[in-house]
C-alpha cells in the first residue's frame, strides 16, 4: 500500500462571475462517515466530470462516487474564460501554432472533447451555456497583425476555414476602433463555464454520487484505494484523479508542474444607454493576436477582461493580488472601451493553470488501478474534457484509439532547478507580457 497525504487543498477566493450570474445552488453532499463504490473520482471539474459521464455510459451498474474539494463550478473550471477552442493553442508561442502533424492531431482530438460536451448538453438541457458561436482574433498592434497573418497561413497549411477581418469588422462587431484587424475561426464553443459544470454535475447525480466542500486530505492506495477527508473516507477499487495541478499535492510529478494564476474582472450590468454607446453585437468572444495580451468577452449587458499571468508555486493567490491586477484590467477596459467611461467591474476573481514546460499532459495509470487526467496546459475546458473521458476508457479498459494516442504523448519534463524557477519563471512572464504590448 502507498500512502499519499495532501500537502495542500484546492481553496478558491473571490467568488467568478460566471459563478455569481446562477443562482445559489443547492447545499452540498459532504462525505461523511465511510462509503464503499466501484469508482472514486476525486476533482468535480471538466476532466472529473467527463470521466464521471464516460463511466456511467462504459459501467452503467458500477457504483461512481465523485469527491470536489469545493462547490461544483466554485474552483477553475468555473474561473476560465469560457473557450472550447478546437484549433492549436500554444499559450507559450507568439500565433498560437506548432507543427502541422501535431496540431492535426490536436484538432481531432479537441473536436472530440467538444462533441462529447455537445452530447451533454442535450442529454442535460444545457444550451443556454454551451454556444457554437467561434472566436475571434483581434489584432491591436502591426506586431499583432503580423502574429495573425502568419496563424491564418498555419490554418491554410491545416486546410482549416477562417475569415480576415479589417478594423472595421472588429468595429462592427465588438463596437470598438481599438483593433485593426483579426481572424475570426468557426470551431470553438463559447461556454459559461460554471453554468456548464454545474449543469453536468446535475445532469448526473441520478447515476453519480457527488460529494462537494470535501477536500481530500489522504489517499491510501493498494488493492482498496481508500480516500480520506476530514469528515469521512471512500473506499474502492478503482480511482481516477482529475486534480490538475493538484496532483503535485498528493506527491506525484513533483518538480514536474508549473503553477501559474491568470485573472478577470467583469462590469456590472450595462444600462440601455451604455450598450447604445458602445454598438456592436452582444454576444462575442476575442482572443489576443498574442497569447499574453487580453482575452474579451461580451456576454450581453455585461463584458469580461481577461490578462495577466503571474507564477503561483503554492497553488493560490490573495486578494492584494487580485486587486493589484485588476487596476490592469480597467486599464486594458478603458483603452478598449472609452465610451463606456469608468463602468465599475462587480465581479474580480483569480484561477489556476497547470503547465508544462513541454506542453505535454499528466494521463495514464500512474500506480495499479489509479489513473490521472491532468496538467491542462491552460487548456482546461477542452482537454481537461478530453483527458477525462480517457482516462475512464483506459481504466475500463475499452477500446477507443485515443487512448493510445494520449499515451503516446511525452510526460511533463523536469523543471529547472531552483532558484531558477522562482527566479526565471516570474521574468520569462514578465517578458512575455511585455512583448505583447498594446496587445495586454
């Protein structure tokens, strides 16, 4: 038997604002006492929930007991910006692109996660948070402009559709001058991530267990995997472990997994004359031509800033922090936005990515019938989804080609030994943000 003891927690403050626009849920299920199941999944977010749905269709009379530390849609995958993006990705490279071979791959696979949402979406009556709307670029800057030319060549090599647009497209639709040009790409679903989560962990709980305000403070490993919380402890024979970053919590790839927060802020309501000001269309979503610039979405009387990343060893963030950053984010609202004036923010909030220094995802059967989903890469809502499903095909051992092909994929390299890290890590961010320019 091993011995795992949670040296931290997942332990989210300030409440999103896609968490704040539901309605209170309902009180939780707190594990309590002891309980036995076929499966204990331990994380209620995209991956958690996915393995949860595969489960129930793979081993429909398994008993299948889902463990979150918080409320569903409380942690990341409620704090995100609420993109399923289908095309290549890359957080860390200047137009988002990487070698045609491997973003072919990644585009299949990305399709494959949003169809499996898709599914559940109308198994569950979700679509009102899960919109195929795709996104947009937008270019502030020649540099940027650059950056997307040479995307929209990528995608041309990758025989994937887009639109170029003119500054006076982006006008049009997001009612402001500030970008002069951009790309639009069909694939990617625009999400309300909490909304989505929650309404998933709903769609389930007549075939899934799930027991929230849980945090897991032990996992004993070995024939019966045993899972501990302050109030109570599952036992079963299989678990799956959807934590993210938190998987360096229980010991397992230490010094293996980068830990950065990113950071949004959303107005309060806009008045009728406001939207008047301001134009264009009212639901939309537009990504940065760089990676580290800021990510807008309007959703109706309401406009979300999101930039900033900064590096979080420990897992959490404060609220000085959240603070300092979202003076960044009025300023970045302001420069985009002067005819709104000084439109207050209601909702300030920060969320946690896990990376690699190779891109490359925690997956596979990481100790006898104990099987992992993550290090999302800042990809969360779609490959968290993705990772989860296969992670519940590779434990129930089903026969989807995918699995061989996540398991193919490299394990996250070592990190660089300290002080470089905490040193380097804050700098190369730093720099990142500051070659955006205009564009954060």
């Amino acid at each position: 038997m091993s011995m795992h003891q949670a040296v931290r927690t997942p332990a989210d403050i300030n409440m999103s604002g896609w968490y704040g626009l539901l309605p209170p849920p309902k009180a939780p299920e707190v594990l309590r006492g002891k309980h036995t199941a076929d499966w204990i999944i331990v994380g209620a977010g995209f991956a958690g929930l996915a393995a949860a749905r595969r489960l129930s269709h793979l081993v429909p009379g398994d008993r299948i007991a889902v463990i979150d530390a918080q409320r569903v849609g409380w942690g990341a995958a409620g704090r995100n910006s609420g993109f399923m993006i289908d095309l290549p990705h890359e957080l860390g490279g200047e137009n988002y692109g990487g070698s045609h071979d491997h973003d072919r791959k990644r585009i299949r696979m990305n399709r494959a996660a949003i169809e499996f949402s898709a599914s559940a979406v109308e198994e569950y009556g979700l679509q009102n948070f899960f919109v195929r709307a795709g996104k947009f670029h937008g270019a502030a800057t020649e540099h940027g402009h650059i950056s997307l030319r040479e995307f929209e060549g990528h995608l041309t090599g990758l025989d994937e559709p887009f639109q170029s647009l003119d500054a006076a497209d982006l006008k049009r639709i997001t009612g402001t001058d500030f970008f002069i040009g951009g790309t639009f790409t069909p694939g990617t679903v625009m999400a309300q991530p909490a909304g989505f989560i929650r309404g998933v962990a709903e769609g389930l709980s007549s075939r899934v267990q799930i027991f929230e305000k849980s945090p897991v403070i032990s996992l004993q490993t070995g024939k019966l995997h045993i899972v501990t919380t302050a109030d109570g402890e599952i036992t079963a024979p299989r678990l799956i472990l959807t934590v993210n970053g938190h998987l360096e919590s229980f010991g397992f790839f230490k010094k293996r997994l980068l830990h950065v927060f990113t950071y949004a802020s959303m107005t309060r309501p806009l008045s009728k004359s406001e939207q008047a000001a301001l134009g264009g269309e009212p639901h939309w979503g537009l990504i940065p031509a760089d990676p580290m610039g800021s990510t807008i979405r309007r959703i109706g009387d309401r406009i979300v800033v999101r930039n900033t990343f900064t590096y979080n060893p420990d897992m959490s963030t404060s609220e000085r922090e959240i603070n300092r950053i979202g003076a960044a984010h009025d300023r970045s609202f302001r420069a985009r936005f002067p005819m709104l004036g000084e439109v207050p923010m209601e909702f300030r909030w920060g969320g946690h990515l896990c990376l690699s220094l190779n891109s490359a995802p925690a997956f596979g059967e990481i100790e006898e019938r104990v099987f992992i989903a993550g290090c999302c890469n800042g990809l969360g809502t779609v490959q968290g989804t993705l990772y989860g499903m296969l992670a519940a095909d590779l434990a129930a051992g089903s026969d989807e080609p995918m699995v061989a092909e996540a398991l193919n994929e490299p394990a996250p390299s070592r990190l660089y030994p300290e002080p470089l890290m905490m040193i380097g890590t804050p700098l190369k961010l730093w720099a990142m943000q500051r070659r955006a320019g205009r564009e954060l």
